[in-house]
C-alpha cells in the first residue's frame, strides 16, 4: 500500500479542476448539432409527441437543426440513434428542460464515482483513494462530455458503476453481492445496446468474475447484461423499428436541405442516399487486411489532434501502467474488454478514427477508459499521479487559449484545438461536415480547412496577415505532387508562406493575380472516405500563410485542366441583322475545343462564354451577358450554342465580341469572334387603314 500524497498535489489537482470547469462552461456555449442535437430532438419528443417517429411536428420543432433519421422496414422515419438515454432523459426533460439531459449526466455520473471511492477504498487510504479518483475523473475529457446533451457521459457512467458492481468484492463480504452483480450485468447490458463495442466490457466483466474463481457471479452477470442488452434493443425497436440504428438506412435531416425536404438539388440528393444507402461503416467478421492503415489509425489513437489518449486522457497511461506492473487475473480479464474495443476500431473500422463530425477526445474509448480504473490491484504512486495532473493542465490550458483566441470565429467542438499544443499534432478527418460547416469542398478532391484562421468565401478563401498558419487537409483520388493556387494580394506587396511536411517556402505578390505552384510532400497514408466508400484518397496536410498583407487564395487543384490554354476555334456564328433596339436577337453559335484539355462547366476552374456589345465610337460597354457550358466539353468537341441577345437602346454601330473565359485566370482568356454588327431603331407600326362605311 502506498503512502497518502503530499499535500502540493492537491494544490495541482484543485488547478486542474478549475481549468476541467472553464473548459466545461465554454463547451456550453456551442449550439447543439448532429449526434447531440438528434439525442436532443428524441428526448423532446418523447416527451411532447410520446413517441420516436419523425413526423410533421417534429420537423417544425427541429428545424433548422441537423438530426439523423433511419428509415424502418415499415416505411416509417424515425430517429437514428439508440432509445436508453432518451427514455431515462425525459422524465428529466420534462421537469427542466433541456438542462434535464445534463443533469441526467450528472446525477449518473456521481453516482458512479460512489460506487468507484467505495471500490478504491479496498487498496488505500481515504485520501489517496480519493486523488485517485479525482485524477481519473478530471486528468480526462469526462468533465467536457457532462454538459453533452447526449449518451456519451451516461455510458462511462453505466460503465463504470455496472463494472465495480459486477466485479464487486469477494462474495461473503456483502450482504447480497449477487444482486449488486445482476444490477452490474444490467448496466453493461444497457451499455452494449447503445453502442455495441461495448459489449467486448460485458464479456469482460464474466471473464474477470471467471478468473477470479466466482461461477454464481459470472453466471449472474451474463443472464443479467443478456436482459439488459434485449430490453434496451427491444425498447428501440419499438420506438423507432429497428433494434440497432447503426445498420438502418440513415440519411441527416436540416431544416434547409435535408431529407425529407425536397425541391433543391441538395435536397433531392439527401432523399435519394435515405433511400437506397445503409449506414456508413459496416464490419463483417473478419478484420480489415490493410496493416498500414490500422498500423497509422494506433498512431493516431494515441497521438492525433482529435483522438489522442496521451492529450485527452492523461490518466490513463498511469492507470494502465499500475493496472499492468503486477497484475491479478481478474485485472487482466477486465483489461481485455478495453483492449478488445480499440483493436475493433482500429482493425475492423480503422478510419472512424479519422471520421466522426462532432468529436473531442475519443469517443469510442470512452468506457474502455473506465475499465482502466476498476483494473486496478493498487492505488497508483502519487508522483505518477502529480505527472497526470501536470499533463492535464498544460493540455487543459492550451485548449482554453485556444478557445479564447479563436472566438468569435469557431464556436465548433475543435475550437480548443485551432491553436497552442494542439497544433503540433497531426490531424485528419474524413467527415465533409464538422459542426454543420462545411469549410471548403472542391470537385473530387477532398479539400477543406481543419481549423477557424481563413475566411471562406463562395469561390476561395482568404489568409489574414499575424494570424497563425491555416492547415488546409488535402486528399486526392489519383496521385499527385504539386497544387496550384491563384494567389491575389489585397495590397501588393504581399508573401504567401507554406509548408507540406518537411518542404517549405514563401511566394513573394507583387502584382495582381499570381498563379503558385506548390510541390507537396509524398503522401503519408491513402484512406477511404465515408461518403465515397470505394474510393480510396492519398493524404497530406498543408499550412498557409499571409505576411505583409491579406492574400486571397483560390484552389485549381494540380492545374489541370485549369492552366491548360483554352484555344477555341470558331465553325459557325449567325446573328439576325439589323439589330432591334431595346429588343432581343437570337444567335447561334458552334465552337469546338481545339485546345489539349476538357472545358469543365463547374467545379474548381469553370468556362464560361462572355459576350459583349461594344460600340465603335466611344468607350465602355453596351451590354453583357455571360453564357454558362452546359457540360463539360473535352478536347475536339463541338459545342453549339443558342441564345437571345439583349440589343442597345441607342441605334449605332458596334462591336460583337465572344470571349472564352475561365474566371479569375484573365491571362488565358482567348478571343473567339468578332463581328460589326447595325443597331437600327424600327418604326412604329402604322396606324389600321378605317375601313369605308356604307353611305
């Protein structure tokens, strides 16, 4: 047994909870989006419609909010997500609102930690059991996830409580332990049925019962998580018509562009994936075959910028560390529930580590963490304790920087990550959405900001000179070694500064528009993507920056086809003449694609036909209007044209000029006809002859 920690560590651990609580007031402030807000949306509706089926009044009372629906076998649309927390939150819900899922968190949670001090208090002193358990608590991201609206506190919670439950002590030491362990059982089970990984701590929890010589307990457990796990799934079943959303046909609704809102391409298209998609990741019984990625995914569990244990969870490699030095049997066995959970995702469904919208910390670790607790055969040295709480403040404070620096701009849930320690970790995601923002999506790349420092505007981005770099994340589909931007500075002269692993360089503006070509690094690792399944993306990240001046950036990709010449070659051109004033013409019109690329109509680099009226006298315009491709023209393709062309008021002769453009690129603009063409002002028409009356 150890001895009682010194009294500076709890001048630590009380400055360590402060920051765990600053950081939990600045979570509050984030409005509710995708998996909270749909927790959000059941729990309401439960209470107010009593029942789980999304119908017309739920889509008043959601919108415009994100949630996530699944379509049953019946027809019918529900929510998608697991019925246990939204049925223990409505009761709370219905007394306090909104704030009753916190409290429901709260409430669980604490009383979870009694049930772990009782347990710890087995392997020391009161006190050292108690910064124990204050470590474990607060050197994590569980303070973060109680002010949730959503299950991810209520399942540690569950957790942890149905583990000291199920474990418990020797039997003959209580008065009736095998109730305490069918009460454990339960929890486990309800447990596993809001995600099933966690069933792996279940089966853990009889192991441990098993190894420890406790038949009657272990048998107790697995009828007690069996009846857990079928009344919760049952419950879901019933409420929404399937036992496990996660393999439903499941499609996001928002008030403006998804399902069931239909009438807009978006719309249609959300409609359209509800109907025909299952849900995005799947896994059958054998594992993944691709080492290098699951090899990477471990990386990243513990290192990333959004998942990494050394980061969010500071105690755990001091937990696993005394639960591993002189292990019990029964430890071991609870230590390969926690085990099982993170050799699932990272064999079977490595790039959920890479995937989820709206995450901090990992969340699919969460109730392995608790494992790592109840594992333990003795209450960990105090200076390895010290060491947590030192990790958790460096880390905790970096975050609140960070979320101060980035107010105003980023309210998301990586608002704690856009600046300080964070940002010296790697990162990566596959979601297109983070926090309902989709920062920047271009063609078939996957290109978008990973933090809040650009402006993203309709048709590029702009860097802000003394702000820290931008990290743009870059995944293409076929492989690729260079990116090319066109660089405007606001107020030449300006620097575009960049680094691609260990390249770097900075492009001085000097002038307007500048075409930059970058040579990246190699790739580090090819991923799948979760909206594009069998396709697979290398990977690189890219860090821009402005010095001198803002810089205005937009993405051309590797340049092809964008800088290749246009080259237009005119087959036909007919204009009705004279020209009408105040009146419209039609003009037809053939081209064909001379040049040695296709002619996109959209994505990063489209083209566009210009026509002008110019007159010869005098300068300025007399009219305009640009003509848009209706697809893609590829390299000796003809192209015809008709349109109606809005003629001058003012008679005269002008100037009919075609230009071939690819906007901002001015410098490849190409010239496809001119013609001289009469604007005439047309007489009235005459006045009807009066027809001779009968004298």
């Amino acid at each position: 047994m150890t001895s009682d920690p010194p009294a500076w560590i709890w001048l630590l651990a009380a400055a360590g909870l402060v920051v765990a609580v600053a950081l939990g007031l600045a979570r509050s402030e984030r409005a509710p989006w995708g998996d909270e807000s749909t927790y959000l949306a059941m729990t309401a509706s439960l209470v107010e419609d009593g029942d789980l089926v999304f119908d017309e009044r739920d889509r008043a009372r959601v919108a415009p909010r994100a949630v996530i629906l699944q379509r049953a076998a019946d027809g019918t649309v529900s929510y998608s997500k697991p019925a246990v927390f939204p049925l223990l939150a409505a009761p709370l819900y219905a007394a306090l609102g909104p704030r009753g899922m916190v409290a429901l968190n709260l409430l669980a949670g604490a009383a979870a930690l009694w049930l772990a001090w009782r347990f710890l208090l087995r392997l020391g002193s009161k006190r050292h059991a108690a910064l124990t358990l204050a470590t474990f608590a607060v050197c994590s991201v569980l303070p973060f996830y109680l002010g949730w609206k959503m299950s991810d506190a209520l399942r540690v919670a569950f957790c942890l409580a149905g583990l000291v439950l199920a474990v418990g002590p020797p039997e003959g030491a209580g008065r009736r332990p095998l109730a305490a362990a069918a009460a454990g059982g339960l929890l486990l089970g309800l447990v596993a049925a809001m995600r099933y990984p966690g069933g792996a701590l279940a089966a853990a929890a009889v192991l441990a019962a098993l190894a420890g010589g406790r038949r009657r307990r272990a048998v107790v457990v697995a009828l007690a998580v069996v009846v857990g796990l079928v009344a919760a799934s049952g419950a879901g079943l019933w409420l929404t018509g399937s036992a496990n959303p996660y393999k439903a046909a499941r499609a996001s609704f928002n008030g403006d562009t998804g399902y069931p809102v239909t009438g807009s391409p978006a719309g249609e298209a959300a409609a359209e994936r509800f109907e025909t998609h299952s849900a995005t990741q799947s896994a059958g019984w054998r594992p993944r075959r691709e080492l290098s990625i699951s090899a990477y995914s471990a990386l990243y569990f513990w290192v990333g910028r959004h998942t990494g244990l050394l980061v969010y969870f500071p105690a755990a490699l001091v937990l696993l560390a005394t639960a591993v030095a002189r292990p019990t049997r029964a430890g071991l066995a609870l230590l390969a529930g926690p085990a099982a959970i993170a050799a699932f995702y990272l064999l079977w469904l490595p790039e959920n580590y890479f995937g989820g919208a709206t995450f901090i910390g990992n969340r699919y670790f969460l109730t392995g963490y608790a494992a790592l607790l109840v594992a333990l055969p003795r209450l960990p040295a105090p200076r390895w304790l010290a060491a947590a709480w030192v990790v958790g403040l460096v880390t905790g404070g970096s975050a609140l920087l960070s979320i101060e620096a980035t107010r105003g701009r980023d309210a998301g849930s990586q608002a704690h990550a856009a600046a300080g320690l964070f940002r010296g970790l790697p990162t990566e995601t596959t979601a297109r959405v983070v926090d309902g923002f989709r920062p920047r999506f271009w063609s078939r790349d996957f290109v978008r900001f990973v933090d809040a420092w650009p402006r993203v505007g309709g048709d590029g981005f702009t860097l802000e000179d003394g702000l820290p770099g931008a990290d743009l994340e870059l995944a293409f589909r076929l492989p690729r070694s260079r990116l090319v931007l066109l660089a405007t500075p606001a107020s030449p002269p300006a620097e575009l500064r960049w680094r691609s692993g260990w390249r770097s360089g900075a492009v001085a503006l000097d002038g307007g528009p500048q075409v930059v070509e970058l040579e990246l690094a190699p790739a580090w690792r090819w991923h799948r993507s979760w909206w594009r399944a069998r396709d697979r993306y290398q990977v690189r990240q890219l860090r821009l920056a402005a010095a001198g001046g803002e810089v205005e950036l937009r993405y051309l990709g590797d340049g092809q086809p964008a800088l290749v010449p246009l080259a237009p070659q005119l087959e036909s051109l007919a204009v009705t003449e004279p020209l009408p004033a105040g009146g419209t013409v039609r003009v037809e019109l053939a081209v064909r694609n001379a040049g040695g690329g296709a002619w996109l109509a959209d994505g990063v680099a489209p083209v566009f036909i210009d026509v002008e009226l110019l007159p010869l006298a005098g300068s300025g315009s007399a009219g305009s209007q640009r003509l848009a491709l209706p697809g893609p023209v590829r390299a000796g393709e003809r192209l015809a044209l008709a349109f109606d062309l809005a003629c001058p008021d003012e008679p005269g002769d002008y100037r009919l000029a075609l230009t071939v453009r690819r906007p901002p690129l001015v410098a490849l603009d190409a010239s496809l006809a001119e013609r001289r063409v009469t604007v005439v002002r047309r007489p009235p028409p005459a006045a009807p002859r009066a027809k001779p009356g009968r004298g």
